[in-house]
C-alpha cells in the first residue's frame, strides 16, 4: 500500500458526486430547476470509440448498477449507462465525452430529491497506462503519463466544455 497512490479519488468519486448532486439540490433556488454536471473519470486503457459507461466506475451512478452490501448504492440518475457510449474529442488522442440529459432518482442518502432535469457532460480520460503511481515507474510509462496530462489539457476539451456551457 504505501507505495501506491490514487491519482483520482479511487471508490470514492461516485459517493462524491452523488452528495454533490444532493448539495446542488439543496443550495436553493427552484425545485426541481435543471442542473448541471461535469463528471470525469479516467479508464486505464485505450478505450474504444463508443465504450459504455458500464466499462467504468460511473455505472454505480446510473440506472442498472446493483450495489453491494458494503455501501449504499450511489445511483442518482435515471439515465442506463448501457446506453451511455462516449466518443472522442477531436483534435486528442486519450479524452472521450458523451452529453446526457437526464433526470435525477430519489436517493435518501446523499440528500438527492426525484424528478430534477440534469445535463451532464461526461469526460473519460482514457489513458495508455494506469494513473497510479508506484506500480510502473520506468521512463517509457512516465514519458506516455506526461503525453496523457498534455492531451487532457488541449484547447479542443476546452471547446467541448464552452460549447456545453453555452448550449445547456
């Protein structure tokens, strides 16, 4: 263990966005008034164009997703991640998006309330090694990190993030 740390926030995340979706909620302003979500999450592979959600830690917050009896199950959206398939960013080589308008589901333990309309702009950074560090720190997998970080930087994600914010 002591070698090895999470670049993202591990198991986590989905526990995460669900109390911020509840918070967002909650802020005020008029039940039941659309929200909006960026939501990243990285894929350790070179995924394919049209990956589905269930193919990553993000299912747990969509429809479909059977919890565990370890802890409450994190869904908050209606939406199936089956029928979630992100597609590339042009103009990057590692980052997929997807576009989802949805509605949110009751989910008492993070505070969220039923029937909210949601637009979530869903960015996979699908690297070409995994984002952690300690299991491979050879110069090859550091020099493919540093090539992964540059890409997720590009203007092209910026633009898709704009065009969202502009059009939700």
């Amino acid at each position: 263990f002591p070698n090895v740390r999470i670049a993202d926030g591990g198991y986590a995340d989905n526990t995460a966005t669900a109390q911020t979706i509840g918070a967002l909620q909650s802020a005020g302003g008029t039940p039941g008034a659309r929200l909006r979500a960026v939501i990243t999450v990285n894929y350790d592979d070179s995924a394919p164009a049209g990956l589905d959600l269930n193919y990553t830690d993000l299912h747990a917050l969509f429809a479909d997703f059977q919890a565990g009896p370890m802890h409450p199950s994190a869904q908050v959206f209606a939406e199936s991640a089956s029928r979630i398939h992100v597609t590339p960013v042009p103009g990057t080589k590692y980052i997929l998006q997807q576009r989802v308008s949805t509605t949110t589901v009751a989910n008492e333990a993070f505070g969220v309330r039923a029937g909210s309309p949601i637009d979530l702009l869903i960015l996979v950074a699908a690297g070409p090694v995994p984002l952690t560090i300690g299991i491979s720190t050879s110069t090859a997998d550091m020099q493919l990190l540093g090539a992964y970080a540059q890409d997720a930087s590009l203007a092209p994600v910026s633009h898709v993030v704009e065009q969202w914010l502009a059009q939700t």
